[in-house]
C-alpha cells in the first residue's frame, strides 16, 4: 500500500520539525512539505527531506537530520 498525502501530512506533523504543530498550527500546516516529499523520486533521502524544510523555512536547520530520519522511517512503516 502507497502511503497517502494525509498519512504523510500526518507525520510531519507528528514530527514537527519547526514546532508549528506545538505553537497552535492546524494539524495540515506541513502540506507543502509534504506534496514537495511526495514529489520526490523513489526513497526519499535524508538530505532531501531536510533540503526541502531549508527552502520552505529558510532555515538550513529547520528539519535536524534526527528528525528526518525518524520522517523516513515512518514512512518506510506506515507504507
């Protein structure tokens, strides 16, 4: 089973990574993100994950790599 836009959506809001979830964002406020890792060919990379939160942030941190690993692997999980 292919994982879903909202499965992704829901993710990265349980993952957080900026802490707008946590600061009173609705819960689909990292849409974008995700239609952007959705869009992405084959596996995700770690580097790609955190690239994409840099752009939409600019913020080289925005995404810590711990974070996208553990985005990686739930997609990998939930898939």
């Amino acid at each position: 089973m292919a994982l879903t836009r909202d499965d992704l959506i829901r993710i990265l809001a349980e993952a957080d990574p900026v802490g707008l979830i946590a600061g009173g964002a609705p819960a689909d406020e990292y849409a974008a993100e995700a239609d952007a890792i959705l869009a992405l060919h084959g596996v995700p990379q770690l580097t790609e994950i955190t690239g994409i939160f840099a752009v939409a942030f600019s913020d080289p941190g925005a995404c810590p790599r711990e974070t996208a690993r553990w985005i990686a692997e739930e997609m990998a999980r939930r898939r």
